[in-house]
C-alpha cells in the first residue's frame, strides 16, 4: 500500500529578518524553553532532512538506507510487495513457463521520464549489467541463480534459472535504468528516471528531485548532526524528518505546536556484527559472551522510550518468513564472565574494537553496550566514523564489531546476500565473511521449496542455526518516527521506513 502527502494552503509563510545559524536557534531552545518557529519563504520546495547524502542514486550500486529509499523513487523495478509482504507486480507481471524458465510482461506502456519508452531490453540491459563483476553491485550475490536472461518482443522479458526457486520474482526488485543510459555509462544525476521522481540535481550534500506527475519538488538536505536537523526543522528550514530520531528527540519536536509526527510499528532490524574471518571475533565463544552480556532490555527502556522491541532473526514475527517459536537471548552476565575467562586464557585481557557511526544517538547506544561489555571483563573501544568510512571499512572487512541496521526488508532473498558464503563483498553483504556449509545448504533449499510453509519451516531451521553461530546479534526492530511542519498534513510513513510517502497528494 502506497501513502501519500496532501499539501494543504502555503508552506513557510513567514520570514525572518536575518539568518539564524543552528547555534543561535540551539540557544533559543534553551533560553526561551521552546522553539521561535522562525521560517523563511521558500514555498516552491519541500524539504526532508536526511543523516547523510546519498552514497549513489544509481540503482546499481548504494545499498546505504538513504540511497535505496532514493533510488525507490526514481526507478521502479519489475516487482514489489503487498502489505503481506509477498511480491507482486510493479512494471511487470510473470508467469512461470518452468521451475527454472520465468516470463515477465511489461504492464500498459511505461515511459522513462524523458517520454522514451520502457523497453523489455531495457530489462535486460539492466540485469546484465548487475550480473557482470566488474560492475562490482552489491547486489550480484542475490542474483547468480539467473542463468542467462533475454527479449521476446517490445514487452517481454525471459529470465532463466540456474536452479528452481519459486520465490525468484521476489529478488527483481532492482530500478530499471534504460539500455542507452548504461551503454553511455551516465551518472546517476544524467539517468532517465523510470519511476515517479525525476533527478533536478545532486550536490554540495543537496538532492532535489521532481514528482514527474505534477512537478513538485522535493529537496533532501543532508544534516549529518540529530539535533541541528531537528533545529532546522523547528526554524522552519526542513519541513519532514524521517528515520534516524531518537526518541527522545521525537518527543520534544512533538511537543513543538508548529509540528506533528507519527510513530508506526517498524521492520527495521539493527544488529550487531562481527568479522568472522580472523582473531577473538572469530571464537564463537567471544560472540556468545557478548551476546549474553547485553542488556538489550534495560537499553530498550532508557534509551528508546519503549519504540523499539527485540529481535530474534532478521524478520519479524509477523512477517511470512518469520517465527514466534525462536528462542530469545537472556541476559546472563555470570554465564558471560565464565565464556570470558576461557577466552583469556588463550588471548590474555579481551578487547574489542566497535565501529559505528557519529549520530549522538548510536553513540549513547554504542556506550550503554561498552559499560555493559565491561561489567564482564571485556573492553570495548569505540570508533565514531562518518558513514561514509564506516560503509567502507566494513565492506572491506576492516572491523572487529559494528553495529548496523537493515532497513526495508521485504523478502528473505536477503539471507543469499548476508549469510551464504558465496555473498563475501563485493558480490554480496556478507560483510563478516561468514562461512557455514549448514547456512548455505539451508538457504539453498529454501530457494527450491515450491510452498510457502514448507519454506518457512526451512527458514525457521536457518534462523536458529544462525542464532547458535551468532555472525550476527539480533538486537531489536526499531519503529519508524516521522515529524513534519503542521503545514503539510496527510503525511504517513509506513513499517519499513521508505519515502514512498511522497509518491502520492496535490500539488502545491
């Protein structure tokens, strides 16, 4: 289901005399114990605040969460999903010719957004240049079961298979980029679009884009700071924060009488991970140790305000591919302490080092899990890295632990890409190098299995082995936040955290 954005009267009515800089309107705050509401005209524009500039809005490449909600919008791809998370047809309908032989069939006659056509070769051309190597895709591991793939005709699409896989439709969720665009090897910003936004420019850590149904532009300004992009939505200068809120900041903006929010229950899986391929990390007992030193609850109450719950595996319970049934973590530090000592009489003193990101409310996180790492004998150093750096030094391997999130899982597809040993970067997300012979054979034969039980029984077999290895520690799913300026209304943001919020409404 699609929600959408209803822009009623005029947007950032009122000016101010002179510029106000995020200090002084961090001082007002204080000063004055509530915001000035002080905003400039700029009605032609609506403006989101987002933690980082796109790493790419080529479909092909960033998998970073703001550059795939991005890329949403300006490229659709041949399947989505329902609210049941099962996949259904966007640019395309299927049918299934054999277990290993699917045709697809474009939908009415897309256009790109230059008025050309949407051709099948464009299909093609697109899923050819995923499957080379040397475009080096993140996505290239999720896709090796396509044996080779080819055109009927103007609208039709044939897709071949290495192996049987019922669910294969699910992981052709990759933008369509036009066969000349990718031949000329454009930029992102120079791409036909293929979806309802078009690009108008992207630079300097500004991205607007154009809603090609009416022209509406959207401007995605890149505030790497939570509280100056929470100040500039007070002052006016940003009209929708979404994502990336601590709760706490939530709540205060929600307090503010210009503003107005919403909270929907969230997909969003945060974890944490280890590097698997060398030193303490690579000891299961050093994970299990960790594992059973955090007190994931005590950090969901003082930290997240109850907005989040935990987690067991990468879906929740809710989801078709999900289980009620797996086991949960206790908090254990006794049992942690004993793992410990074991450790230390082969490695001497335990410490770690921990990458994550310079968002204050990931550090006040991070430093919660160092105390409570530390209760039990392990050190924890913590890295605050631009997340930039950060998604470089864990695609590369250069890491002991991190914590990141997955934001809008729609289909287990994802467990090729993070957890089969064929998936190490850059050909997938297997970003701790996993390698389990029992991980792959699960995965494998989950692809294979016609029926959806049948296929959750496998998967619900994988998530426990991956809960008794640990190359990940489920840590919780966090709910979506939104808060936008009263002057936009009908706003609504869904459970995986996308923008498809802007995709509908009036114009301006």
């Amino acid at each position: 289901m699609r929600v959408g954005l209803c822009v009623t009267g005029v947007l950032r009515t009122m000016t101010c005399k002179n510029s106000i800089t995020t200090r002084y309107v961090f001082a007002l705050i204080f000063l004055l114990g509530g915001a000035t509401g002080c905003n400039y005209d700029d009605s032609s524009k609506i403006r989101v605040g987002i933690p980082t500039a796109p790493s790419s809005l080529d479909p092909r490449f960033g998998s970073d969460a703001v550059s795939v909600r991005l890329q949403q919008l300006l490229h659709r791809s041949l399947v989505g999903f329902d609210d049941e998370m099962r996949p259904v047809p966007d640019l395309a309908a299927w049918e299934v010719i054999s277990p290993v032989h699917y045709r697809f069939y474009l939908i009415g006659e897309p256009k790109f957004s230059d008025g050309s056509r949407l051709r099948a070769q464009d299909v093609v051309s697109t899923y050819r240049s995923l499957l080379k190597p040397e475009t080096l895709s993140p996505h290239l591991g999720a896709l090796q079961n396509i044996s080779s793939l080819s055109t009927i005709d103007l609208n039709t699409v044939d897709f071949r298979l290495r192996q049987a896989d019922t669910f294969f439709p699910a992981t052709l969720t990759i933008g369509i980029l036009s066969e000349e665009d990718i031949n000329r090897m454009l930029p992102a910003q120079s791409q036909k679009s293929s979806g309802h936004f078009e690009v108008v420019s992207n630079s300097n850590g500004v991205t607007s884009i154009r809603r090609r149904k009416d022209g509406v532009i959207f401007e995605f300004l890149a505030v790497s700071d939570t509280n100056a992009r929470a100040l500039r939505l007070i002052a006016g200068e940003i009209d929708i924060l979404q994502g990336d809120i601590s709760p706490s900041t939530y709540d205060y903006l929600l307090s503010q009488r210009n503003l107005s929010g919403m909270r929907a229950r969230g997909t969003t899986f945060s974890y944490l991970g280890f590097n698997l391929s060398e030193g303490v990390t690579a000891e299961i007992k050093l994970r299990r140790a960790v594992s059973l030193a955090v007190n994931r609850e005590e950090i969901l109450k003082f930290l997240f305000h109850d907005t989040a719950r935990l987690a067991s595996a990468i879906f929740p319970p809710e989801h078709w591919a999900g289980s009620n049934s797996l086991p949960k973590t206790e908090f254990d530090p006794d049992s942690a302490r004993i793992l410990v000592r074991q450790l230390e009489e082969k490695y001497g003193s335990i410490s770690l080092s921990y990458k994550t990101s310079t968002n204050k409310f990931r550090q006040r996180i991070a430093a919660v899990i160092q105390s409570q790492l530390a209760d039990v004998g392990i050190e924890l150093e913590i890295e605050r890295l631009d997340f930039a750096t950060l998604m470089r030094d864990i695609t590369k391997g250069d890491f002991q632990t991190y914590s990141l999130s997955w934001v809008g899982l729609n289909s287990p597809d994802i467990f090729r890409q993070i957890f089969h040993s064929g998936a190490t970067p850059p050909a997938g997300k297997n970003r701790g190098r996993y390698q389990s012979t029992i991980a792959d054979s699960y995965i494998e034969a989950g692809e294979r299995e016609a029926s959806i039980l049948g296929r959750k029984s496998i998967y619900e077999n994988l998530e426990l082995h991956l809960l008794k290895d640990l190359p990940y520690f489920p840590l919780w799913f966090e709910d979506q936040l939104a808060i936008w300026s009263n002057s936009i209304t009908g706003y609504k943001v869904d459970r995986t955290g996308s923008y498809n919020g802007l995709l509908e409404g009036e114009k301006i």
